[in-house]
C-alpha cells in the first residue's frame, strides 16, 4: 500500500477518516464483543460489555496546532477523542485543551508520547517540515493540512522514505490543494470569469 493517501474534502475529512477507521475497528472487533459474552454471561457482565467495546472502538487524535482548522475538527469529534494537543502558543493550547478536554502540550517530545492512533497537522507549513518525520518516527499515521510543505520534493521523498521506514501512512485532504473543493462546486455553475482569493 502506498504511503500517501489522498482524500477529496477539506477539514471534514479529519472527522470523516477518523469516524471510517473507527468504523473499521468495531468490525473486528465483533469476535472479541462474542468472547465477551460468553465469558460474561450473567447481567453484570453483560453490563460491562458496551463500555469496553466503546472503549476499545474510540481513535485517540493528537492535534498539531489550535487555531481555527483546528477548532472546526475538534467540534466534529465522534467516533474519535482529541486525547492532545500542540501549540506553542501556552494560553491559547492551554485554553483549547480545557474547552475540548485534551492535555494541553507546548513540548513536542511529551505530546508524542501520548497514547494516539494519529496526529493532525492542523498549524501551517512550518510545522509540517518541523515534525511530520518526528511523528512518523513514532509510529504514528499522520494527517497533514498544510500540504503546501510537500511542494518542497526533496523533503516530500524524505517524508516518504520515514513513512515506510516506519509503516505508517500519511493523509492528504486533496480539499486543501488550491481550493480544488472551491474549483469542483465552481465547474457546476458556468460563468464566463471565475476569480480565486487568498
């Protein structure tokens, strides 16, 4: 499989990606919801079940920057828990995390060792080229927003060469690319001049 993956919508896709992977693990996690039963079999076993399976079927997301992206994926939490988050901003991180009940982080070595199944890059293109191969190194998936930064080829393979190293995949929202989400719903309405603004 290849290490890049690329998605066809914008910030939602954090929360859809998400939401499908924890989709994925509830599937196998079936047998495991029948061996609980059958080691459970009285009322207050079988109590106990849709706690651990819930437990189990939630994707912890470290998020990488708590700006206005970040805000809107935080606010689309379902199936998935923002456990951490980074910034370097204390107040502001500090903030977020008590708003959306995630450890605040302004050390980007300790929120690594958090227990998440993926980081989004929700920061800026500087961020991207700061820490995606320290993420990847982790062993963590990671879903970039500022995909700006992989215009740069040469850290492109780099980034490329440490996913596999590490059997990790990164997540492109192709939403982000210049405003192709924008360009798609423009082609559905013909106008003889369409203009694009920052």
């Amino acid at each position: 499989n290849p290490p890049i993956l690329v998605h066809n919508r914008t910030t939602d896709i954090c929360c859809t990606q998400i939401n499908r992977t924890a989709e994925a693990r509830r599937i196998h996690t079936k047998r495991f919801s029948l061996l609980l039963n059958q080691i459970y079999p009285n009322t207050t076993g079988q109590s106990l079940i849709p706690n651990i399976l819930k437990w189990i079927n939630m994707i912890n997301v470290g998020l990488l920057g708590c700006g206005n992206i970040g805000r809107i994926i935080a606010k689309g939490q379902d199936n998935f828990k923002i456990t951490a988050v980074y910034d370097t901003a204390e107040a502001k991180v500090n903030a977020f995390g008590k708003e959306f009940g995630a450890v605040p982080y302004t050390d980007f070595s300790s929120f690594l060792k958090e227990s998440c199944d993926v980081i989004v890059e929700a920061a800026s293109a500087a961020a991207v080229k700061s820490h995606a191969k320290d993420v990847l190194k982790s062993g963590k998936d990671i879903i970039i927003m500022s995909v700006g930064a992989l215009a740069d080829e040469a850290f492109l393979e780099e980034l490329l060469d440490t996913a596999r190293e590490n059997s990790c995949k990164i997540h492109i929202p192709s939403g982000a690319v210049l405003g192709l989400d924008n360009i798609k719903q423009a082609t559905a309405f013909p106008r003889d001049r369409d203009r694009l603004r920052p």
